[in-house]
C-alpha cells in the first residue's frame, strides 16, 4: 500500500514536472514569439533605413556624375567663350580702328588711282579712249553762189558721223617734274549708219585756197597782188564743188596752192587741201604735250605744261599765250571751279568755260561748265582778252582769229550758227539758226574724281573775206565771215563705267558702313559669349549645391564606405 501511494506520488509528481515544463516551454514560445516580432520589426526599420541611405547615395551618384559631365561641358564651353571672344574682340578693334580710319585710306586709295602712273586706272583709260567718242561734222552749202551780188544763203548738210579713238603714243616719264610727255594720235572711221548723207555727197562754198591767197597776200605791195590776180583768175574760182569725202580727209589737188606753197606766199605745208588732211592717223600733227600726273597735286593732273616744248603759244602775245588747262581728256577732281579751262591744239589757246549748276547722267551728278559769251569775247567785256584782238584786223566779240594757228588761212573759230556771237556776223548772210539746244559747247565733270560724264564739244570754223581793190574777186565782195563748216566733238560716259564710278562714291560710306558692321558682330560675339558662359555657370552651381558639404569638402567619399 505504502508501495502503491509511493507510486502514486511519483506518478503525479511527474505529471506537475511536465506540466511545469509545458508552462515553462509555452511561455518561452511566446516570449520569443515577441522577441521574433520585435526583431522583425527591428530588421525592418534596419532595411528602410538602409535603403533611404542607398537613395541618397544614388542620388548624389548621379548629381555627381552631372556634375563632372557639367565640369566637362564647362571646359568646351571655356574653349570656345574664349576663341569667340577673341575673335570678336579682333572684329571689334579692326572694324572701329579701321572704320575710322576709312575715309583717309579711301583718299589714299583713290589719289593712287587718279594719279598718272605707269599702273593706275586713270592711266590705262587716259592711253586710249575707252568708251565710245564721235566727231559729228555740219557743212554749210552756199546755195545761191551763182548771184554773187546777193547775200549768201548756206543749208546745213549732215552730221557726217566719225568714231573718234584716241592713243596716247611716244609717251616719256619724267620724274624729275612729275609730268609725263606725250603725242596725240587721232583716228576717225565713217559711220553710215548714224550719218545723214554719205561722204560722196557734193557740197558748194567758199574756195578755201582763193581765200587764203588773197588773205595772205592783203598786205603786200602791187606787183605781187597783180601776179596773184592773174593766177586766180585763171587757175581758181570763187567757190568750188567738192565731195565730202575730198574736202573732209582726202583732200584735192590745186596748182595754184602748189605754186604758192613753192613760192612760199602763203604757209600752208601740204600740197593738198582738206579740212583735215593729214591728221587722220597722224602722231605729230598736234604737236607734242608735256603735261602733269598729279603727282606732287593731285589737282594738277593733267594741266598741260608745254606744247612743242613752249610754255607760251606762238601764237598768241601776253596772257592770251599762256598755257591752261588740260586737253580735255583728264581732269582734276574740282574744288568748287567756277571757271574750267580746255587746251585746244585746233585753236592753239585755252577755251574757258562756266560753271552752270549740276547734270544728272546715269544716275551719276556732275557739275555742269557751258560755252557763254565771255569764251570768244574780244577785250569788250572781260579786259584780259583784249590781247586776242590787237592790230587793225580785230573783229567784233563772239569770234577768235586763229589764222596764225592755221597756217596763215584768214580762219576764224566761233560757237556754232554764231551762236552768243555779235549780231553783225549774221547781218550780210543767211541761213543761220543758232539755239542753245544745239549749239552750246558743254562739258560735264563728276567732281570727286575729275571723270567727264558728258562732252559736247561744238565749234564752228568760218573764213574771212573782204574786199581787196588789187583782187577782181574780191573787190567787190563785202566784208564778212563765210561760215564753212562746224563739229561736234562727243562723248558720253558708258553705263559700264558709270556704274563703276557710282561704287566708287559709294565706297565712303560702303566702306565705313561695312566697317563697323564688323564691329558690331564683333561686340555681339563677346556679349553672346559672356552670355553662354554665365548660363553655363549657373548650372554648374545649381548641381554642385545638391552635394552635401563638411568642412567645404565633399562627404560623397565618407557615405561611400
């Protein structure tokens, strides 16, 4: 029995023991039942946390990796603000230093240009006419010669048109004086086309050799006017019918001008007679030039220092004789000229000119110089011309003697139609209509570079016939100027060589205009430039920001690890 309790007691003994360590093994579960949960819940927090951290790093990986990108960028754009600076910088110094300087250089540029010289413009143009030049001849035909007794009546025949090319030959540099030596070579070719008639029309006036001889021979003693009286009664006639082909170039043989010529009565050096004979194609016919280039003056170029190496025409007494002006193919650039002055070898004196207001030609202005009546005045009006009218032959004003000229031939050089001429000239003849339209010598000079823009050159050629009691025919004859024939000399300025010249008044302001173009582009360069490299570094700064700082150094490299 004491066995059996015994037994009992242990067996419930053993019971309490597991019951105990059930207890014991459920509280121990639950404990770490809540010891797991917090260390999950611990292991939670510990991962947000590190994947906040692995963000954050990310995010300054990347804002770094901008960053040196933006280093990178940075650098080119430094490269290339600098080259754009400079090259705007360059723009800017050169367009304002030189822009202002232009107008100096252009002055420069151009009086290299219009000074004579072996390699400038004006002499390559000067040394043959480069645009077209035409000589427009008018002859007068004496309709009613078979009345000698009736005032003489003249129709105008033509134009007979020329081409006109003109060459500078036998030139000679002379750099001791600045001037260049020179003769003048004329070639003329018909032109059918633009003529009013043809060079095998006839045409009636005045015998030209009759007149001459009988001029020549005025002043001398009986015996020989009465030799010369019997010679043209017999070999000559008061007028002669010739074609316009002789009595222009060709000219026509006369014995009686041989005989004179051997007889030396008269000065007339060829054997033949045309109003230009032996000048077509002739270099020594108008004599030789000296003239200036320009260079010691640009305003002296082309002032005509010499002719057939006199500095004062032979032809002419005190200031009449005097050299001036050019030939009329160069010109100075003008400075306000009131007056021009032309040197003519046909007239061998200079012809002035005035100054009339301004001329439009293609687009181009010039100033305007015409013919008025102080050019052939006698001494009436303008007293430094009295030495044009000396002796008993001076004539009324409005024509010029210029028989010593022409050989001793009683020829006399006026506008034409006796245009701004005494009214007495047209008194004992008819058929004369001067109008200034037609009639008025004109030349139009661009002012800035001395370029003629237009020429209309017109002069009329008459011969002197009075009366002359040892000569039958003409002892009758009343005195007066027979009008024989008269020329235009014309040239206009070519389209070509007008748009030349307008660009080259447009380089001035071209030129400057252009200039600080330059250095404005050069001035937005460097501002663009500034621009681009602020913009630049502003968002170099916005990214470096993003990186947090300890100690002005960058804490990247500590989080890193």
């Amino acid at each position: 029995m004491m066995c059996t309790e015994a037994i009992t007691f242990l067996h419930f003994l053993h019971n309490m023991i597991i019951l105990k360590d059930h207890k014991d093994d459920k509280n121990n579960h639950d404990r770490k039942e809540l010891h797991g949960s917090n260390d999950i819940s611990k292991n939670a927090d510990s991962k947000n946390g590190h994947w906040n951290m692995n963000n954050k790093k990310k995010s300054i990986l990347i804002t770094r990796e901008r960053l040196q990108k933006q280093i990178k960028k940075m650098e080119k754009i430094k490269r290339k603000v600098g080259i754009m600076i400079l090259v705007g910088l360059l723009c800017f110094i050169f367009g304002i230093s030189v822009g202002i300087l232009w107008p100096s250089l252009y002055k420069s540029i151009l009086t290299k240009e219009i000074v004579l010289s072996p390699n400038s413009t004006s002499f390559l143009m000067w040394k043959k006419t480069p645009i077209p030049m035409y000589l427009k001849i008018y002859l007068y035909n004496w309709t009613n010669h078979a009345n000698i007794g009736e005032k003489p009546h003249f129709v105008q025949m033509g134009p007979y048109v020329f081409r006109e090319v003109d060459y500078k030959v036998n030139q000679k540099w002379n750099k001791n004086n600045g001037t260049i030596s020179f003769q003048q070579k004329r070639v003329w070719y018909f032109l059918s086309s633009m003529s009013n008639g043809s060079l095998t029309d006839n045409v009636t006036n005045l015998n030209p050799i009759a007149a001459t001889i009988a001029y020549s021979v005025r002043h001398r003693n009986k015996i020989v006017k009465m030799f010369i009286n019997k010679a043209l009664q017999k070999l000559e006639t008061i007028v002669i019918t010739k074609s316009v082909k002789d009595i222009l170039f060709d000219g026509y043989d006369d014995v009686l001008l041989k005989v004179v010529v051997d007889l030396n009565i008269t000065k007339l050096p060829f054997d033949k007679f045309a109003w230009f004979y032996g000048r077509n194609g002739s270099e020594s016919y108008d004599g030789t030039f000296n003239m200036l280039t320009g260079f010691d003056n640009i305003y002296d170029i082309g002032i005509i220092k010499s002719w057939k190496y006199n500095i004062i025409s032979p032809y002419y007494s005190k200031s009449c004789g005097i050299l001036q002006g050019t030939n009329g193919d160069l010109w100075p650039p003008l400075l306000n000229n009131k007056t021009v002055s032309l040197f003519s070898p046909d007239v061998c004196t200079m012809l002035s000119l005035k100054s009339n207001g301004n001329s439009e030609w293609l687009g181009l202005t010039g100033t305007k110089f015409i013919s008025d009546e102080d050019m052939f005045d006698n001494g009436t009006k303008v007293e430094s011309k009295k030495c044009y009218c000396e002796g008993v032959d001076c004539q009324p004003s409005g024509v010029l003697n210029i028989s010593l000229c022409k050989f001793g031939a009683p020829a006399f050089i006026s506008l034409p139609h006796f245009y701004l001429a005494d009214e007495s000239y047209r008194y004992n003849i008819s058929g004369m209509n001067p109008n200034k339209k037609d009639h008025e010598f004109i030349l139009v000079i661009q002012p800035d570079t001395g370029i003629p823009m237009q020429v209309r050159a017109a002069l009329q050629i008459n011969f002197l016939v009075q009366p002359d009691q040892g000569l039958s025919y003409f002892k009758d004859m009343p005195k007066m100027y027979i009008p024989m024939l008269w020329f235009t000399q014309e040239v206009n300025l070519s389209s070509e060589y007008a748009s030349q010249v307008k660009l080259l008044l447009m380089l001035p302001i071209l030129g400057t205009g252009i200039l600080f173009f330059i250095a404005s582009v050069g001035l937005l360069l460097i501002i663009i430039s500034i621009i681009m490299y602020l913009k630049q570094r502003l968002k170099y700064n916005e990214n470096e920001n993003l990186i947090p700082k300890e100690n002005g150094r960058e804490t990247i490299a500590n989080n890193e690890g």
